[in-house]
C-alpha cells in the first residue's frame, strides 16, 4: 500500500490508508488507546479501541515510546472535534520500525546548546522543520529569478592558493607540502567569470570564517549567496538587481510558506515594495547623531547604529530594508571602485533588513592599472595575487556584484534570535559536532 501523508487525509474519509512518521504523543486510558503521528506535512490522530488478553495491537501501542518511528494501517473517519484536520484514522495494524529511547534528552525548553547537541531530534519539531522548507523555496525562487535573467551558475574551488578577501579570518591547511586555505568567499572567481564573458552568473555555496566571534549573526562555516553581473554603469544597477531579487523571492515564500509559518511562528512575512530606500553612510551617521548615537569619521556602522538606523527608516519610509551606499575607502577593499568625483569613497553600499547587515556589495575595480594601484596603496603585494591580477590584464568589462549570506536571511525572516536556529548543522570555535 502506497504511503498516504497527513496533509491528505481530510480528503480521503472513508477509505483504508497507511501513515507514517513519528509518535508525538502516546495517551493509553482506560478503554482506548490514541496516538498523535507527526510526519513531514502535519499530524493526524489515531485511536484503537482495547480488546481482551489476546489484543496483540494493544500490547504494541502499550509499549510504543514518543518520538519513535511507526508504520499504521487504518481507515479514515470524519470527527469535526478533532483540532487535527476534522478526521482520525481507526488502526488495523501498527509496526514500530524505529523505537525511541526514553527519556527524550530535550524538551522545548531546552537550551540553544543542548538543542544543538541534539539536532536530529530539535529539527523534528515543526516550528524548525519549516526552517528547511522554506531555505529550499528561498534557493529555488532564487534560481528562478536568476534563470529568467540569463544568469550562469558557477561552482568555484573552496580550496586557495591565496586569501580570497584578506589575510585575516583564513583556515589554513597543509595541501600536499604546499600552504592553502579555506574559501572566505568566492569574490575572484566571480570577478574572474566576468572577465571570462560570462557576464551574469551567481553561486550558492559554502564559505569559511577564522572568526572567534561568538555573537548571533557569526559563525565559522556558512552558505553564501553570490551575484556579479557585467556591463553596468555604477553600484545602483547593482542595487536594483539585489531588491529585486528579494522581492520576487520572498514573494514566493509568502505564497508557498505564508499561511503555515503564520500558523507555526505568528509572522506575517511582509513582501517589500519597491525600490528600497537608499541613504549614504555620511547621511547615515548625520541622522544617527541627531539622535544621540555618534560614528566616527571613517568608521562603519555599528550593531546600535545599524538598529537606530532601521528604526528611521521605517518612520520615514515605512519599510523593514534601506541600502547604506557610498563607503570610505578605508573601510572597504581595494578592488571596489572610487567615485570620480571622490576617490575617497567607494561605490559601494550595505543592505540593512530590520536592522541587520545582510549583504555587502558594490561596483569592482576592472581597470589593471588601477586595481594594482590601490592593492599596494592597502599594504598587498602585487605578488600574492598576480593570479587575480592576471584575470584583467585582457580587457574586462565594468562589473559588480553582492554577496549575501543565507541563514542571516532565514534568521530576519523567521524571526530568530541566533543564525544557530536555523542553520542545518551550526559551526562555530566551538562547536565541531554533530
């Protein structure tokens, strides 16, 4: 008999099913026997009625422990007091496939670490099931945007010869007598593609951090999303490509997700109008101190200022993003591009999402002789990245790009409190299991 899910069952009263999942909660009273079957789709609830001595389905649901894995055979029957779709299902046989242990080792209340410890069983529960549901729409609507726009997908190599960004925050590893290092990003070899003619391409992959942070928003390995596209004029075509991107994204995830992660969490995921408010990081700082929170001169925003900065913006806009553009050279790398009519700031921006960095991008540097320029004007030698030198020493048309990580997204938008909470398996200094 093929598997019937719970979502299905409301249409199929009347009619011998089978289900399977997992036993959310096991209630064994006087004269029945009920159980609640959690699968992937929902829950539905069985019930047996109890026989005599030689009741063998009742010695098994007896003994049958919560969160263990069970087959059920039953016919499904309308019961409009049931929360649980309106219908049970009476069982006819139930064989448990996988017995759980007791006592289960978290409960809800648990804490994020131990949660972690557990990962297997914490993912079970719904309200993070979902997390993984929706990151594959998210990745999937992405894709669809991308496809629709001529993009190519590339897969660049995790394992460098050099820094991808800096010489800081770098894995290193011995690689067959030779030094190498983990990828912090993809940033040369998408720049690379645009120098190759692919002119629009993006990745979905991992990247790796050397950061002792410990903070809710870092960890040591993670997904990041990457875009570069060619032939622009500045960092606002940039711009206009990420917000609509998001839009169409978590248009998407409204449609597909909306309904149960409003059921499951109580949010209202809210699609964002477009375009996105734009401020410069000089303005940024203006208001920010008309508001009692000083920023130094050539200095980023800051975790209070990014927040005091969303909370203007949904005053003035009333909208959750704001691109924060135009930043220092000081405090940007060399391969961003100037302004002509102010080489010291870059033409560049941050996309803020209720008050949380998300995405860094800007317009690069594609001239040789420039790009060599301003690598030694930040102390690096031209030595240690002749191979990404070499990619613009052909012609190479104006380009740009973002990069964006994934879990930072699913964190604003399922309303964590920590990018742990929705990360499959989390990395961090100290955590290297599970």
């Amino acid at each position: 008999m093929k598997r019937t899910l719970a979502k299905q069952l409301p249409t199929m009263v009347g009619q011998t099913v089978q289900i399977a999942g997992f036993a959310q909660v096991v209630r064994d009273q006087k004269h029945m026997q009920f159980v609640v079957l959690r699968d992937h789709t929902g829950m539905v609830q069985l019930l047996h009625e109890k026989g005599g001595d030689d009741d063998a389905l009742k010695a098994i649901i007896h003994s049958l422990t919560q969160e263990s894995a069970f087959v059920a055979t039953g016919k499904v029957v309308a019961n409009p007091s049931v929360k649980l779709g309106g219908v049970e299902v009476v069982i006819e046989t139930l064989e448990v496939v996988g017995p759980a242990e007791t006592p289960i080792p978290i409960t809800e209340e648990s804490a994020l670490d131990l949660q972690l410890d557990w990962r297997a069983l914490s993912i079970r529960r719904p309200e993070n099931s979902i997390i993984f549901r929706v990151q594959t729409t998210m990745e999937q609507a992405m894709r669809e945007f991308w496809q629709k726009q001529g993009f190519v997908e590339i897969h660049s190599p995790k394992l460098m010869g050099t820094a991808s960004e800096s010489g800081a925050e770098l894995f290193q590893l011995e690689y067959f007598g030779q030094k190498a290092s983990l990828a912090q990003s993809p940033q040369f070899y998408k720049q690379m593609a645009m120098a190759a003619g692919l002119d629009r391409i993006f990745e979905i992959g991992p990247v790796f951090r050397a950061n002792p942070s410990f903070t809710s928003r870092h960890d040591t390995e993670f997904t990041s999303i990457d875009v570069e596209i060619s032939w622009i004029e500045s960092h606002e075509d940039v711009m206009d490509l990420e917000e609509s991107l998001l839009h169409y994204s978590l248009s998407r995830i409204v449609e597909v997700h909306g309904a149960e992660i409003k059921e499951l969490l109580g949010i209202d995921v809210v699609v964002p109008n477009l375009p996105f408010p734009r401020i410069s990081l000089f303005e940024a700082r203006r208001i920010l101190a008309e508001r009692g929170h000083v920023i130094a001169h050539k200095e980023d925003l800051d975790p209070p200022g990014e927040r005091g900065l969303a909370e203007y913006i949904r005053e003035q806009y009333g909208h959750d993003f704001v691109f924060v553009t135009d930043y220092p050279i000081e405090v940007r790398p060399f391969y961003h591009r100037r302004h002509e009519n102010d080489p010291t700031l870059t033409k560049s921006f941050d996309l803020l999402w209720k008050g949380l960095e998300v995405t860094t991008g800007a317009q690069r540097e594609h001239r040789v002789d420039v790009l060599s320029k301003q690598a030694l004007e930040k102390k690096i030698p031209l030595e240690s990245i002749s191979h990404y030198i070499d990619f613009f020493r052909y012609g190479c048309p104006p380009h740009g790009g973002f990069g964006l990580g994934l879990t930072r997204l699913l964190m604003i938008l399922l309303d964590r409190k920590n990018v742990r909470e929705v990360t499959y398996l989390y990395r961090g200094p100290n955590r290297l299991v599970p």
